[in-house]
C-alpha cells in the first residue's frame, strides 16, 4: 500500500500530476482543483489511495488527508467511482461539500457531472452519518461557538434566515454555513442575524 508520494510535480493535465521521486515518474490521478495549486517544479506531498479492479489499476492523491478520506468515503456511495469521485472534489471543496451534505443541498451537489439530481440525493443519505463539522476543525470554540441549526423552518430566527438566504438565491449549503460562522447567532433576532450572515456568506 503506497500511503503517500513526496516528489517534484513534473507534469500535470488537469486530471493527473507526475510527481518524480529518485529518477521515478508515478502518475497520481486527482480532482482540477489540486491540479490548480500545484506548479511544475514544486515539491509536493501527494496522499494516496491505490484504485484496483481486473482492467484497472491506477493511484489517484491528493493534498490533504482529509481530501483522501472523503475521497474514500465517496467511493462507499453506492453508484459512486473513482472517475465521479474525482469530479465531486473538482467541482465542490471539502468545506462545500460537508455543508452541502450536512444541509442537505442535493442542487450544488448535482451540479458534478455524472452525479445528477438522484445521485446527489443518495450521497447525502449515504454521507450525512459519516460527517461531521468539527472534522474541519469548524466546532464549539470562545471565537465561534457551536450553533444548533437545521435544514428545514422550526419557526427560531435561525431557520427564518436560513429560508431568507435561500430566496435572495444561496443554496442551501451557502445558507447554512453563512448562519453556523456567525458567532452566537441563537442569541440574536432574525433581522440581526440575517445583516451578520450576509456579511459572512460575502466573504
């Protein structure tokens, strides 16, 4: 088992990286996004998951641990590959994606191609169990305390701001991390948290 590949980026196309180690050229499969951080010649420290089938066998990395865990967690949706994996990182952060998760937002999860409207309504079923806010390091702290929240209208000011940020056009996701980051938000009224999460979904 490759755990992880430290090298020099020697090539990249957008889908792969070629990162040399002692005179070795290994080609590490991994989302746009990673591809886009990475310039050629830098040192990089690629985490690795090594993808075998009968007619495939192929290492797909990426920067962080946490990337390569949701990475893994993806590949347990059912209907789920490495290819659409892949995409799904492309097309979301890991910070999106757990809100989208988390908040239920099955319409930005749905904009991966290969996903589609059914498909992103299975991964968050299959993943909502399996994530959790402060794996991001996002949880109770003096800074920003913790906020209870919820996806659907329970009449609290929280769930009337989420449903105002939603009809001014954010996703769900967008909605929800905009009220969770703003600190004590169960203590203020609907008009002055509505003006804080603006500022914050801004951002």
């Amino acid at each position: 088992m490759i755990a992880y590949i430290k090298g020099t980026a020697v090539y990249a196309d957008g889908e792969c990286i070629v990162v040399d180690n002692r005179g070795m050229g290994y080609e590490v499969r991994t989302s746009s996004s990673v591809c886009n951080k990475i310039r050629m010649g830098d040192e990089v420290t690629l985490y690795t998951y090594l993808y075998v089938r009968e007619d495939t066998l192929a290492l797909y990395g990426f920067l962080t641990r946490e990337e390569l865990r949701i990475f893994q967690l993806l590949l347990g949706v059912s209907g789920i590959g490495p290819k659409v994996a892949v995409s799904v990182l492309s097309t979301l952060s890991v910070e999106d994606l757990y809100y989208a998760v988390i908040s239920e937002d099955a319409k930005s999860i749905a904009r991966t191609p290969g996903i589609g409207p059914k498909g992103a309504k299975r991964l968050i079923i299959e993943l909502k169990d399996k994530l959790d806010l402060t794996d991001l390091g996002i949880g109770v702290s003096e800074e920003e305390p913790e906020v209870s929240l919820s996806p659907a209208g329970d009449g609290s000011q929280i769930a009337d701001t989420m449903e105002a940020l939603i009809a001014l056009g954010y996703s769900n996701g967008e909605a929800y991390r905009a009220v969770h980051k703003v600190p004590g938000a169960d203590s203020m009224d609907a008009e002055q948290l509505l003006k804080e999460a603006l500022k914050k979904v801004m951002l």
